[in-house]
C-alpha cells in the first residue's frame, strides 16, 4: 500500500501559485481539500489525489458563478468558508473540512461504504455517534470481508482516510486534536456520507508516528485483536518511564513496533534496539518486530503477535 508521496512538493511555490490564484476570486475564498494538506507538508496518497481531481482546490461562497481556469478545481459548500490558519500567507480551510472533501471524492470515486469490513470504534468517540451508527447499521460489520486484506479500492481509501486524520494529530506538532475533529463532524450532523466520515475517523488515534504505523494498527484490527494503545508509557516498578510503545496490547504486556529502515542504520540503532529488548525482558513485555515486507502477508504479523500473548500468559501464570 502507497504511504509514501508520489511527488516532492514545493511549498513555496505552490503558494505563491495559490496567493496569485486566491486574486482571482472573491474575499473570504480559501484553499482546501488536497492542497491545503501540501501546503502543511502532509504525505498525501496517490489515489487520494487522483479522486479529488487534479488542480489548486479552492473553497469560494457558494453564491460564487464566475469561469474557472483549469488549473482550478472548485469547492462551493453548504456552510461559509472560514479561514482555520495560514501557510506563507495563503488562507486554509479547517482541515476536517479539507479531510471530508476526500471522503466524499473517495465515496464517488469507489462507492465505498459500510461493507468495507469495519465498524465504528466506540473507544474514542461521542456515544450519540455509538447511537446513530447502531442505527444505520454502521456499528456492525454488514459485509464479512476476510481479515488481512486490503486489496478492494474501497478498503484501501479506508486506510489511507485514517492515516491522514492520524498525520493531522500526530505526536510531534500535531494541527488538530481529536476534540477538535469529533466537534467539526459534529456541526456537519445529518450531512451526506457524514456517517460513514465518522466511521473512518473513530479508527484514526492521536500521537501516531507514522503511516506504517497506522496500517500496522489498522492490520491488527482487521485481524481480531483490540485496538492497541499508540505510543504507550512502559513504566518500571517505581512508576518510571523506561520505553514508549508504538504499538501495546497493555493487558497483556505485549509490544508491537513497526520497524523503519532507520532502525537498520548504524551501530548506534543496534545499541538502541539492544537496550530496548533488555529493559522490555526486564519488565516481562513481550516485544513483535514489524518490517514493511511484512505487510504482504498479514497472517505472519498475526502469528508472530499469537506467539508474543502466548509467552505473556506463561509468564503470568
């Protein structure tokens, strides 16, 4: 699965190009939708980009009929557009709102909906979500879809829509918090395709690292397992923080990380992943390396996670 940039973006001049594009329409008009995620430096699929049409994405008041050049790709929505920040000077749209176009493009594009083998997580969510989606039938999985696959178009959307949100609330300077994500969904209540966006977002977490990390997390859930904890403070006796895990199924003290090549460079990563595995040894966590060719064959991350809750329980016993 595509998690990496198709291209290198030039901020810079992409907003030079949007400020002289914003000139041409009336005030109060904003750049959204995939652009607006460039110009914030976020990785955006291929596909993503491909649904959402080529072009600068730019959100004007709906009232607006005036001719569009082609390198323009059009938003009129229901609600005004409001500047949420700036990027060198170029007005964005909230990025839930930029998310939700994506969604509705990705809903067009693949027809996706509550068969892609997922059902709303309640962990995170506010329960009038839990309530509505019960309703619609989309708190249950409507349609088995055999678990480690992500092969299907609309399953692959799914990923990708939730490794976005999770890049918005990264750990390191995240742009939005989920508070701020369930609140703009919310003002959007009723709205097309708003339930199967909740679906999507109520698998996304704060505090993700990476995309490998979140199709990782992804891969677990469509396997089984609970949803593990994202970056989880392993602490020793005395309440000291010793590793955060990218990935912890806590209960049973097993850790899940996802390994980049960086983990392979130089000496001083085998140190580092050395004393890693000595202090989670020390502390009776079990540890599961997970490498990007691993993703081919799912059944092998879940016997190795089998094996790890496996020697957890003995240990516990």
């Amino acid at each position: 699965m595509d998690v990496q940039p198709q291209r290198q973006i030039d901020r810079a001049v992409l907003a030079r190009q949007c400020l002289k594009v914003l000139e041409r329409f009336p005030s109060g008009s904003v750049v959204c939708g995939p652009t607006a995620f460039d110009l914030l430096g976020l990785e955006l699929s291929a596909t993503l980009r491909e649904d959402a049409g080529n072009g600068i994405h730019i959100a004007v008041p709906r009232d607006m009929h005036r001719q569009t050049p082609q390198s323009v790709v059009l938003h009129r929505p229901n609600r005004p557009a409001v500047v949420w920040g700036r990027v060198a000077s170029v007005p964005l749209a909230h990025p839930t709102v930029c998310w939700l176009q994506l969604v509705h493009s990705s809903l067009v594009s693949t027809g996706m909906g509550d068969d892609i083998g997922f059902r709303l997580d309640p962990t995170l969510v506010p329960s009038t979500w839990v309530q509505q989606a019960n309703r619609k039938g989309l708190g249950r999985m409507s349609v088995q879809v055999p678990t480690g696959v992500f092969t299907s178009q609309a399953r692959i959307r799914f990923v990708e829509l939730v490794q976005l949100l999770d890049q918005l609330m990264r750990r390191q300077n995240p742009f939005i918090t989920c508070q701020d994500l369930f609140a703009e969904l919310d003002r959007r209540s009723g709205s097309s395709g708003i339930a199967l966006a909740r679906l999507i977002a109520s698998h996304a977490r704060p505090g993700t690292d990476s995309p490998p990390e979140t199709l990782l997390r992804l891969v677990l859930v469509d396997g089984g397992y609970r949803v593990p904890k994202v970056n989880y403070p392993i602490t020793d006796s005395s309440g000291r923080i010793i590793r955060y895990a990218d990935l912890a199924l806590v209960e049973e003290m097993v850790d899940i990380e996802y390994q980049g090549k960086h983990h392979f460079d130089g000496a001083a990563s085998v140190h580092r992943d050395r004393e890693r595995r000595q202090d989670l040894d020390r502390l009776r966590w079990q540890l599961v390396e997970v490498v990007w060719s691993d993703f081919a064959n799912p059944s092998a991350i879940y016997r190795r996670v089998d094996d790890a809750l496996i020697r957890a329980r003995k240990l516990a016993a």
